[in-house]
C-alpha cells in the first residue's frame, strides 16, 4: 500500500522527460521557424533583397534600351546627325570652320 500511495503522489519520471523533451523540441522547432534558413526573418530579408535586385535590373534594362536606341541611330540603316554631329564633338573634338573655341 506504501508503494501504490508514493506512485500516486506526483507524476513519474518518465513523464517529467516526456514534458521536458517536447518543450525542448517545441521551442527549437519555434526558433528554427523563426530565426532559421527559411524562417520568416530570412524570408523578410530575401524579400528586400528582391526589391534592391529588381530595381537595379530595371535600371540596366533602361541603360541598355538606351544604349541600343543610340546605335540604332548611328547604323547605317538610320544616320541620325545630330547624334553624330555630337559624337564626333565630344570623341574626337572635332568643330565646325564657323564656330570659336573659348577656353
């Protein structure tokens, strides 16, 4: 009877493992989901990251349309003179007869 009373005054030892290691697993499994590779703050940084990169690709992407409207304008299936006129003024430094320098 001695023995039946000390079994039924707390819980066994077992049991205060079994809580101890689902707590642990719990928190671990709470940090991971948190703080992890694929936790939410690593999500939240990869979205930011995605914005910086998806603005510096429209920034290429312009800088290249441009560019390629400029050789279009300079190929030999449309001469643009303005375009060259200018080119030739800042490349080669070239004038007109009827312009003066100042420096």
């Amino acid at each position: 009877m001695a023995q039946a009373m000390r079994r039924a005054a707390g819980p066994s030892f077992g049991v205060l493992i079994f809580l101890v290691l689902a707590f642990g697993l719990g928190v671990y499994f709470t940090f991971a989901a948190v703080q992890g590779d694929y936790g939410l703050f690593r999500r939240v940084e990869l979205s930011a990251q995605e914005k910086t990169l998806q603005a510096e690709l429209d920034r290429l992407n312009a800088q290249i349309d441009e560019m390629e409207n400029l050789t279009r304008r300079l190929s030999d299936g449309y001469l643009d003179l303005d375009l060259l006129d200018q080119q030739a003024r800042s490349v080669l430094g070239l004038l007109r007869s009827d312009e003066i320098v100042v420096r």
